[in-house]
C-alpha cells in the first residue's frame, strides 16, 4: 500500500510521541549505565542497570520502527510509487528525530556501551539514508 501524505503524519506522531518518551528516560538515569560494580559479566558485555536495559529497549524499538519505514519508502521509490523528492523529505524527518535520540544518550559517561550496542543499527540506518538509488 503506497504510504500517504497523511499516513505519514500519523507515523511520524508516532515517533515524536515515542521519541518524548525516550528523552524523559534518558533524563531520569544517571549519567552512568553500569551497575555499580562497573564490573563485566562472564559473557565479557558490561552489566547495565534495569533502567538502562529497559531504555535500550526503548531505543531499539524506535530504530526497528524507524528501519522498517525507511526500507519502505525506499521501496515504494523503487517502484515508482513515491517521488524522490518526497522519500527524501520523509528520510530527513525520520533522521532528524532519531539524531535527537542519540544526541541526548550523548550525556552518559558509558559511551563504549552505547555504541557497542546501536552500531549495527546505527550503520544500516545510515546505509538506507545514503543510498540514492
């Protein structure tokens, strides 16, 4: 089904209304996402406190969703459903409340952690924006 002007509008709410969520999160942590122990668990990943598990679910949530729109409208482009222009636009507003994200986890000191965690979904959420096929 070809996304429209207005279901669009509706997927973008979505993610401000999901981003908000995300940077209430963010702002009740403290600035460090380790357990207190700062220590390594057996499987040589750091231990994150449960609000810090449950913020990255969060995030992850929101790139899952953000990819799945993307990879759509890069289809419906393919097929000639979509205009260029339009996708484009439509990319941007996606990239701009995600770079919001991850600008705000910016704060935390642990920032090996975040990365190690969303640099594979950070990397294939790039590759869709850089694509100009």
């Amino acid at each position: 089904m070809v996304q429209t002007d207005e279901n669009f509008q509706l997927i973008l709410k979505t993610f401000e209304i999901n981003k908000k969520t995300i940077l209430d999160e963010i702002k009740k942590l403290q600035y460090n996402l380790r357990t207190e122990t700062r220590s390594r668990s057996r499987s040589g990943s750091y231990k994150l406190t449960r609000r810090a598990k449950d913020l990255f679910k969060l995030v992850q949530a929101q790139i899952d969703s953000a990819m799945a729109v993307m990879v759509e409208l890069r289809d419906q482009e393919l097929l000639g459903l979509i205009p260029h222009t339009t996708v484009n636009r439509r990319l941007q507003s996606i990239q701009k409340i995600m770079n919001k994200i991850f600008d705000a986890l910016d704060k935390f000191d642990d920032q090996e952690i975040i990365q190690e965690h969303f640099q594979f979904h950070i990397q294939k959420m790039n590759d869709v924006l850089d694509d100009e096929s």
